[in-house]
C-alpha cells in the first residue's frame, strides 16, 4: 500500500509540475489537455473506491504543490541580494507553494464532498469549483491571482480577447473546461457526451474569430497623431543599489542619457519603480542641477520614488509615482496600495522582527499603504492627459485597478531585478496584455531589469525592450476603441458565467436521472 502512494504522489506532484510549463514563457499549452483530463480522471476512479474523502485533500495539495514549486521558484531570488535573508530561502521555496497549493486541496475536497460521478454535472462541477477557488485564491488576504491556468493563452492574442468581454476569471473557467474535456471521451456513458468536447472546440474557435474581428476592426480605425510623446525607459541598474550604498548621483545620470532629451518636444518620460536609491520624493530637488540643461518647460517626468510623510512624530513610508515639472516640483502623486506581503510590508511586523524579519524592497521599516488609486489627470503647458497609475505587481488584479475609465493610458513601473534572469519577469510582464484587452487601454510599461513595452487595446505588443536592456521606446500616437464590457461590468459577469455552470450542472444531473 505505501508503494502505491508513493507513486501517487509522484504521479499528482508531475502532473502539477507538467502543468507550469503551459505557462509563461513556454507556453505549451498542449501539456494542459493531458494533465488536466488525468487528474480529473484519477479523481473520479478514486472516488469510486476510496471511502475516506479526507485523502482528496491530500490529492489536491500534491498536484498544487508541484505546480507552484515549479513556476514560483523565483521568489526566493529575491532573498540573495541580503545575506541577512538567505536562512529564508528554503522557507520560502516550500511555504509559499505549500499555502498556495491549499487551495488546490480544497478543490478536490469540495468536489467529492459533493459526490462527483462519471455524469457530465460532474465534469461542470469540478470546473465550477476550480473556477471559484482560483478567484478567492485572488481575493482573499491580500490576494495572489498569479498564474492562473488561463494565462497559457498569452500568445494567442485573438482568443484571449474575449477577455474584453468576460475578463480573466470567467475565461479562466473555461479554460479549466476546456482542457479537462477530454476527460469526458474517455468516462463517457454515451456518444452523447463527446457532443461537450466539440462545444468547447467550436466555442474556442469562435473566440478567435472574434478577436480576429475585433483585431482587423481596431487595424482599421484611424490613427490619432498626439501633440506630445510619452517616452518609457528600459534601464538596467543593478538591484545591489539597495543594499550597497550607491550614490543616487550615478543613476540619475544614467537615466538622463538613456531619456535622451528634445528641447522642442512636448514629452511625459516614464522612469521605472524605485529607480533612485537613498532618496525620497522630496529630496529629488537637491539634484536639480542635473536635469538643468537637459529638461525643460515641455518635459515632465513620471518617476517611482519613495516618499514619505511625517504623522504625529511617525514617520510613513510609500512606494509611489510622482510626477515632477522639469524644476521637479511635484504636480501630482500616487502612493501604492497593493503591497507585496513581506517584499514591501512585514505581516505582523512587531513580533516578526523580533525573529529577524524584515522587508526585501526597503531598508527602513514597512511601506505604508495609499488610501486609494485616483486617476491622474495632467495639465500642464497645454498639455492634458489622463493615466491609470499601477506600481509594479498591481498590474495583476483583473476587475480591481479601477472603477472608472475616463483615462487615456495605464502607466505600469517595476522593478524586476529581484528576481534576476527567471521565469518571474516573464509571468509579470504577461499581466499587462491581459489588462490591457480588459480594459480597452494602452499600458505603457517601464521596467528596470524586465520588459518595457507599450501594449495596445488588442494586447498587441507594439513596442518591446527585452529585459536587462536599456533604451527607450515613444507613444506619439494611437487608436481608442470604446469602452470594453468589462471595463464597465467588471467581475459581476464571472457572477452570471458561475450561474451559468450551476444551471448546466442541475441540467444533467437532472436528465440522468431521468
């Protein structure tokens, strides 16, 4: 018996890790059908024998486990850069994929604890609760939508723009039906059953030709030619400037050159988040003699920068993006309001650091968190535009940057340098296409050490800088579509597509009984 669940356990822990490589930036999408439709399968054949349903716990954990081992990895990089944190590295290679995989335990629990039998209600129920789960996976806390199966898709650009309609999680589902379907060929009672598997072909392809459509529609709109460019760096400054006391005198200089000035252009530069170190907000000024001949009144520069604010004798940190006039006085700022659990706030932060704990990304004390995301709306110089602020892995919310869309652009910083030449800039840069077709909008994405890109509404990539090189890229013109279905509805459609799969889960059940 003990050899028997050992080699399940191999088996469920290989299914997961086979699953990452559906992701980004493999991509095999192929991989899914088969270790989807398997864990189905196993958990059906199980349930028809095994009488304790605590075990299924036990199953999902394993397939979680091998799934996130191997396509989180590369949070642990960010703990070199501190030899003070480097006892945590193998802490955080099994714990945060071990709590991550609880929730791929209480998956397969859920479905057994609702008696699941070879019937097709059993095939929509488990993608039901698959579905659901990876949405509170999201939400609750301080949520962790990463990798969700959908992202396997970011290549395909025309399918993926049913997001526009749908968004990530409802499409999320389908894809969790999708590649589980043919399960349903080999547990069918009847050839009435593989009538699903062609559905979700013919629903795959007509998800193509609507993006093809809506690609060749936005293809043909005219083009905008903007009185101003928004140019958005690339850098590739070294993430020891943190820890090696590493005078700001040098990457300041650095981005100037790379921003390389026009004097006659109205131009927005976009520098990366938390570009200089050992400065705040306020203390920018001070190297105003630097940008003296290089800026001036057409220039503005949108930089992430801390900032900080003095409460009662209580000093608060923030992570923001402030927007500065060629004389660096601050027209407008945004302070963060998504941090990174232990990257940027220490949960519970008194008792943790009396264990030696203490945050990646800043060296003082935790950030503080922004009261909320206004939209920046700037005029200045004759110039009037409006953007979406996103810090770094705000980006990956889908339904949560925004309540309204009366904005011109999403403007995305990062500093992708923690996590080194992995696979983890890669993931992050994929959640900007996605948000991108969600929200009908141009992301402009400035990164140091990752991807800068400008995205269009399509998801398009229509400039790249590939990570660990500098340069620059310029937005002086554009298309705007309306604004999509889920800008305006949001998450409430992934409501009514849930209903929708309660009302065929209630549809077969009822006509097998029958």
């Amino acid at each position: 018996m003990k050899i028997k669940f050992y080699i399940e356990l191999i088996f469920l822990i290989s299914l997961g890790v086979l699953t990452s490589l559906s992701l980004p930036p493999f991509n095999y999408i192929i991989v899914n059908f088969l270790t989807f439709s398997l864990l189905y399968i196993f958990l059906v054949k199980k349930f028809e024998v095994k009488k304790n349903k605590r075990i299924f716990f036990l199953y999902g954990w394993l397939f979680g486990f091998g799934y996130f081992v191997s396509n989180l990895y590369w949070i642990s990089i960010s703990l070199t850069f501190d030899q003070n944190l480097k006892f945590l590295i193998p802490l955080t290679i099994i714990l945060i994929p071990g709590f991550l995989a609880l929730f791929y335990a209480l998956v397969t629990y859920l479905f057994v604890v609702l008696k699941p039998d070879k019937n097709l209600s059993s095939f929509f129920l488990f993608s039901l609760i698959f579905g659901i789960v990876e949405f509170l996976r999201g939400s609750i806390l301080t949520g962790f939508p990463w990798n969700l199966i959908a992202y396997s898709f970011s290549n395909q650009i025309e399918i993926l723009n049913i997001t526009s309609i749908i968004g990530t999680y409802s499409f999320n589902l389908f894809c969790i039906s999708l590649f589980t379907s043919p399960s349903i060929f080999i547990l069918r009672e009847n050839k009435k059953d593989i009538g699903i598997c062609v559905v979700f072909l013919i629903t795959t392809m007509s998800f193509y030709v609507f993006g093809s459509q809506n690609l060749e529609k936005f293809n043909n709109q005219a083009v905008k030619q903007l009185d101003y460019k928004i140019r958005i760096l690339s850098s590739n400054i070294s993430i020891d400037r943190f820890y090696n006391n590493i005078d700001p005198l040098t990457a300041i200089e650095e981005l100037i050159e790379i921003s390389s000035t026009e004097k006659n252009e109205k131009i927005i530069f976009i520098w990366p988040e938390g570009i200089i170190p050992g400065i705040s907000q306020d203390q920018l000024k001070e190297y105003k003699w630097l940008f003296e001949n290089k800026f001036n009144e057409n220039h503005l520069l949108a930089i992430g920068i801390n900032s900080k604010e003095d409460e009662n004798k209580n000093i608060k940190y923030f992570n923001s993006l402030s927007i500065f006039d060629h004389n660096l006085n601050i027209i407008s700022s945004y302070k963060k309001i998504n941090l990174v659990p232990f990257g940027e706030f220490l949960p519970f932060e008194k008792f943790l650091k009396s264990f030696g704990f203490k945050t990646i990304t800043n060296n003082y004390q935790s950030y503080s968190k922004g009261e909320e995301r206004n939209i920046i709306n700037l005029k200045y110089n004759n110039l009037s535009v409006k953007i979406l602020p996103l810090i770094c892995y705000e980006i990956i919310y889908s339904g949560k940057i925004f309540t309204n869309s009366d904005f011109d652009y999403i403007v995305n910083i990062s500093e992708d340098g923690w996590f080194g030449k992995s696979i983890g800039p890669a993931q992050h840069f994929t959640h900007s296409i996605f948000r991108a077709i969600e929200s009908g909008k141009h992301v402009l994405r400035s990164a140091n050490n990752g991807t800068t890109a400008i995205i269009n509404p399509m998801g398009v990539i229509e400039q790249k800088i590939d990570m660990n090189k500098s340069g620059y890229i310029d937005l002086s013109e554009s298309r705007k579509i309306e604004m999509t279905p889920f800008a305006k509805f949001g998450n409430k459609i992934f409501g009514f597509i849930i209903l929708l799969y309660i009302f065929l889960i209630f549809s077969f059940k009822k006509s097998k009984n029958e």
